[in-house]
C-alpha cells in the first residue's frame, strides 16, 4: 500500500470515529431531550399538614410526582411560608434545575433570611430530588453517587428530665436489644448559662452510662448551647475522663469563636452546626475550624442540595459530616440517603430512640434498627411511601401554575 493509500485510509478511520462520537452525542442529547419533555415542567406544590410536620408533594404537567418534607415544628407556618414566598419561583420550572432553583427562592427571600424560608424549601427541594430519582429510576443515595446499604447508628436520647441511673439502664437495655454501638446523652441545660438541669446531674449521668454500655460502645454527648468557654473547658477535661468522642453544641452555638476556642482547648472532637442555615456562616465556621464534626440539619438549612454544599465543603476541610437528624420523620430518610453517598460519612448517623406518635404510620416501609443499622431505603428516590391515610387526615394546601 503506497504512502497516499494509506493517508486516505487513515483520514476515512478519522471521520468514521468522529461521525459515530457525534451520534453518540446527538442520541444523548436527544435522550436529555425526551428525558426533559418526559418530566415536564412543574405544576403544581401541594403541603399537607398534620401536627409539627409537612409533607410536600411537587407534580410537573407531566404527571411526573416526588414527595419531600418541610422541616418538622411549626410546620403549619412553614407551608404558609412555602405556598407564598417560595412557590412562585419554583412553579413552571424545569424540575432538573434543582441548584438554581434553590439558589433563586434564597435570593429572592433576601430580606427574609434563613430559618422559615429554609425550612419551607426543604420541603421543595426535597421533593424535587425524589422526583428525580423516580425519573431516573434511582434511589436518592445512588444519585449522590452511593449504593443503599445498612448504615450504622447511634441511639440519640432527647431527655434531660431522666435519672442520670434510669438514662444507664435504658441505654444498656437497647444496647443488648438493638445493637447500638453508640449512644448520645445530654449534658447541662439547654441555653443554660453554665447551669445543670439539676445540680450534680451531668457529672452523675455520664459515668453512669459509660459503667453501664461499656467501654467498648463509643459515648457523645449534647450540651445544646449550655456553656461559656471555661466551663464548657472543664466539663470537656470530665469527658476526656470517660473517653466520650463528641462534644456537641458546647456553647451558645451563635457564639463561634467561643466554640473555636473550645475545640482548640480540648482532645474530645467538638460538634455543631445543627441550626446554621447560612452557607457563608458555614464557610466561616469551617474556615475558624470552630468545630471538628460538621452537623448540617437537612432540613433547617434548605435541603439536600444545600447540605450537600456543607458537606463538601466539611471534606475539603477534611472534617467528618454526621447531619442533623434528631427525629424520625423523612428528615433520617433524607439522612440516610446522605451518608451513604458522601465521602467524609462519619461513622454513625443520628437516630431519635424517644417514640414520638406523629412520626409513626408517616411513611413506609419504617425505619428500624438491627445490630445497631439501618438500611437506607433502596427504591427510586427516597425508597419511602407516604402513608395515603395520614395524608387524607392532613390539612392540603396548593400552589398551581397557570
Ligand atoms: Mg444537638
């Protein structure tokens, strides 16, 4: 074959594979096409409403449907919140632009900053992901980039009216029943000014736990924003003490630099951030290193996409993300799906062990804890149904394009 022949050839090889690169590309954008038409644009946002929670319902014209949740208390204000300041910049979008729809109802809220705005567009952006999911047939996590699985957990008690020797009988109790392989307890008084709920009891309560769930079972604990700097120093050196491996919202949790200093001072790893909506705080708070654990609340600070943003943010500062998760409404789904997508995961997610009536029959199947797990549910988008009886006994709001 002379040199010319083989120039040619090479040149028909070329295009060949360029011609067959740009199909490739034109079937995909065609398929983003479909894909897009297939979804449609949204049309309607529905709440239902029932005690401290909300759950959201969003349909494009499509009929295409994903169900999120508002952020659970004062739920009822949230919705209104939602059908009035968030709705009209989420209504006729393209539910795929998920980020600039979040971005669009937190600029357009600018004089309304943060927590009633966040907590109704939870609920949204929430129910966009699920949305998503179903479409693509995907559960929330393998979107993220994760595989459901079972995620480890610790039991998170909510009481401080318990006997510090009740509190070690319950714990030891479910360690045996259930698994758990770490427990929360709380500590002081919430927003506390250095005062225990009762005289004595933290300094009572935590050796108790620790004699009784054993040395071998990890202990955090919460002090929900009781102390100053000084006390919150000695009551760490205590904890060091009993080996506990998170201290939580030691100081009033506005109060970053007294919890920078806090996390400087002591080995025991400080947590925070459950109520910090605002991303540039967050940036700041991860910049000062205020806290070694990243705790962003799915729902307090707008939703998945946004936490996800603190959480990335968390890994590029190498700390570990557990999110706030501190009931079992859709706000430990959500959470679930998380930690089993991102890198910096820490090693157990939060989860309530206090029963609560308006969690139970919200959604299915239930989440449960065996040998100290709980599987991320593995269907399309968040893998959960809501219960069709409790939202016929919930109060419906709609917003609707038009
Ligand atoms: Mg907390």
């Amino acid at each position: 074959m002379n040199r010319s022949r083989r120039k040619f050839l090479k040149a028909v090889a070329a295009v060949t594979a360029m011609s067959s690169q740009l199909k490739d590309l034109q079937t995909a954008s065609h398929a983003e096409q479909a894909r897009k038409k297939s979804i449609g644009k949204i049309k309607t946002i529905e709440t239902f409403t029932q005690g401290p929670v909300s759950i959201v319902r969003v349909r494009t014209d499509s009929g295409a449907e994903g169900c999120g949740q508002i952020a659970p208390f004062n739920a009822d204000i949230s919705a209104l919140v939602l059908h009035r300041q968030i709705a009209p910049h989420v209504l006729g979008k393209d539910p795929a632009d998920i980020d600039s729809i979040v971005d669009r109802c937190i600029e357009a809220n600018y004089k309304f900053p943060w927590s009633y705005v966040c907590r109704a567009l939870a609920g949204v952006d929430t129910a966009l992901w699920d949305l998503r999911g179903k479409a693509e047939n995907k559960s929330v996590c393998e979107l993220l980039g994760g595989k459901p699985r079972p995620i480890a957990v610790y039991g998170s008690s909510m009481s401080r009216d318990i006997k510090p020797a009740d509190e070690a009988d319950r714990l030891a109790r479910l360690k045996d029943t259930r698994g758990f392989r770490a427990f929360k307890i709380r500590i002081g008084k919430v927003c506390g000014h250095d005062q225990d709920q009762w005289p004595g009891r933290t300094e009572a309560l935590v050796p108790a736990v620790r004699k009784a769930i054993g040395d071998d079972v990890s202990l955090l604990v919460d002090a929900n924003s009781c102390y100053t700097p000084a006390k919150a120093i000695e009551v760490g050196k205590m904890l060091e003490d009993y080996s506990v491996r998170h201290f939580e919202e030691p100081c009033p949790y506005w109060e970053l630099e007294w919890t920078a200093q806090v996390a400087a001072a002591l080995n025991v790893p400080v947590a925070g951030g459950e109520q910090d909506n605002d991303l540039a705080q967050w940036r700041r708070m991860i910049r000062m290193h205020a806290v070694d654990i990243v705790q962003p609340d799915i729902c307090y600070v707008g939703g998945l996409t946004r936490a996800m943003r603190v959480a990335a943010m968390a890994a590029d500062a190498k700390l570990p993300c557990v999110p706030h998760s501190a009931n079992v409404s859709m706000v430990s789904v959500f959470t679930l799906h998380t930690l089993g997508a991102i890198p910096n995961a820490g090693p157990f997610m939060e989860f309530s062990i206090e029963p609560t009536d308006w969690t139970t029959q919200l959604y299915e199947p239930a989440l449960n804890v065996q040998d100290g797990k709980v599987a991320i549910p593995d269907g399309p988008g968040w893998g959960v149904t809501v219960n069709p009886k409790w939202l016929a006994k919930a109060e419906r709001g709609v917003s609707e394009h038009r």
